[in-house]
C-alpha cells in the first residue's frame, strides 16, 4: 500500500491519504514478522513475555514498512525539493496500551516538514489527556485549513 501511496503523490494524483494498516480489531497473523498468533489477541498481552515479543515483532514489522515508505518519499524528487521534505505524514496508533483499551500516551511520529512549515528533529513529550485532535487540528492550520476547533480538540500544538 505505500508504494501505491508513493506513486500517488509522485504522479500528484492526490495530496492527501488515510489509510489503516489492519483493522483495528483484526485478528490477522504477520506470519511474514515470524508471529504466527492473532495480532488481536496478542494485543491483549496479559504482560505475558511471548504475548509481548509477538507484539513487538509485530510492531517492528510495521515500523520497518513505514521507514521504507520514508526513505522512498526521501529519495523521490531533488536535493532541492523531495516529497518527504514537502509532506507531513503521521504515524502512529490508536492505543497506548492495547491490554488495556488504554488511548493515553499513544506513540506519534509526525515525519516530513510540510514544505518548511513545520519544525523537525523533536521528540514531544505532551500533558496527559491532550487529545489527538490537537495534533489534528495543528496540521490543518500548516495546510491553511483553519478551523477554532477540530472533533474534541482543546487548542493547538504550536508545532
């Protein structure tokens, strides 16, 4: 699905993609990962030791994907404008802890500087209970979409 991703924004078919790596529910193996067990059910570790390796594995895996998908936008373009250096993807999940259904502290990486608009080389660490939206609602402003809020959005990020 990146490659599709990449190719779209190579040929400026689109600007903007959403898509879902695996439902959020599934419980799909990633045997390619070396994990033969429900990706589901593994989330629900239980602080099991192999439940919890089959889930870092499975993580990695995708990390990996995402990386590469980096690298492609990276390397697509000049050394003066390549399309990582004009997108502004984010990656990420939607739980911090998936034993729990726990959506605090959910891992973020927001990679590309939007064409200059945003600052890079950060690692935030953000108040407790600032929502998703914020994020969101930030992104949109860097694009020149301006709303005062976005869903349950409480402000912006100043990113």
């Amino acid at each position: 699905m990146y490659d599709l991703v990449a190719l779209a924004f190579e040929a400026d078919l689109t600007r903007t993609v959403t898509f879902m790596l695996g439902g959020a529910g599934s419980n799909r193996s990633y045997r390619m990962a070396g994990v033969t067990n429900g990706h589901h059910t593994l989330s629900h570790h239980g602080k099991k030791p192999s439940n919890l390796e089959g889930i870092r594995r499975i993580n990695r895996w995708h990390a990996e994907r995402f990386a590469e998908f980096l690298k492609r936008l990276a390397e697509t373009g000049d050394e003066d404008s390549d399309l990582l250096r004009q997108s502004m993807v984010v990656f990420g999940s939607g739980l911090g802890d998936g034993n729990r259904h726990d959506h605090m502290n959910v891992p973020v990486l927001v990679a590309g500087s939007g064409g200059g608009r945003l600052r890079t080389g950060r690692h935030l660490i953000l108040p407790r209970r600032t929502p998703m939206a914020n994020l969101h609602l930030s992104l949109m402003g860097k694009v020149g979409v301006h709303r005062e809020r976005f869903a349950d959005s409480t402000g912006t990020l100043g990113i």
